[in-house]
C-alpha cells in the first residue's frame, strides 16, 4: 500500500531537520557541574541526618544520666559536716610510783575545741553551749 500525501507529515519532517541542524550537545563540563551540584545536595542532607542522629542521642544520654542522687537518711540535726574528733591526749605515769589512778589532762568548761564547738563537759553536769 503507497503512503499518500501528507501534508501534515511534510511539515513534521521539516520541524525535525531543523531542530537536528541546531540541537547541540550539552558539553562536558556543564554535565560534570550539574553532577558535582548534585553529590553536594546529597552530602549535606547526609550531614543533617547525622547532625540530628547525634543531637537526639546526646540528648537522650543527657536526660537519662542526669538522675539525682540517691537520698541518705538523717542522722542529727546537725547543720554542717561533724567536728572533728578531738586529738588524742597522752598521760604521762604519775611520779609516785604508778600505783594510783592517772590523771588525764581536762579542759576548762567553756573553752572551744579546734573545730570551733564547746566540748561535753566532763564532770556529768550539762550546759548550754555558748553561739
């Protein structure tokens, strides 16, 4: 069967010659660009995935180490750390032999310690300490 004339198809055969006699390829260069564009994009969304990956773990560590400290019960009513103990005095043997009862050196009622509290006195009596 012979094709007939067309003179639609004429002028689409036309549009094609001329479109093929200016269509210049794209060079290389402008390619490469359009790649480079591209790997860039889909580095730094990479980033930003990691950045919030980081952000979230950090934050989840944050909150669950961050618990308080457990609560020990009280023991006084003190107010500060205890003072320290008292050093321990030496006696000496009394000279008359070392038959008797030793005598250990005393404090005067009212006098402060090195830690800056009255000691008890030591005679049984209680007193007040002084502020």
């Amino acid at each position: 069967m012979p094709e007939s004339h067309d003179p639609l198809r004429s002028l689409f055969e036309q549009a094609a010659a001329v479109g093929q006699s200016h269509a210049v390829p794209v060079p290389v260069a402008r390619i490469a660009a359009r790649s480079r564009r591209a790997h860039r994009r889909r580095l730094a969304a990479l980033a930003a995935c990691c950045l919030v990956l980081v952000a979230g773990s950090v934050a989840t560590s944050t909150s669950l180490s961050s618990a308080p400290a457990p609560v020990v019960p009280a023991t006084g009513t003190s107010h500060g750390p205890p003072p320290p103990a008292p050093a321990p005095t030496t006696s000496l043997p009394p000279s008359g032999g070392g038959t008797g009862p030793s005598q250990t050196p005393t404090r005067p009622a009212g006098t402060r310690t090195a830690g800056g509290s009255t000691p008890p006195p030591t005679d049984g009596s209680t007193t007040a300490p002084t502020p």
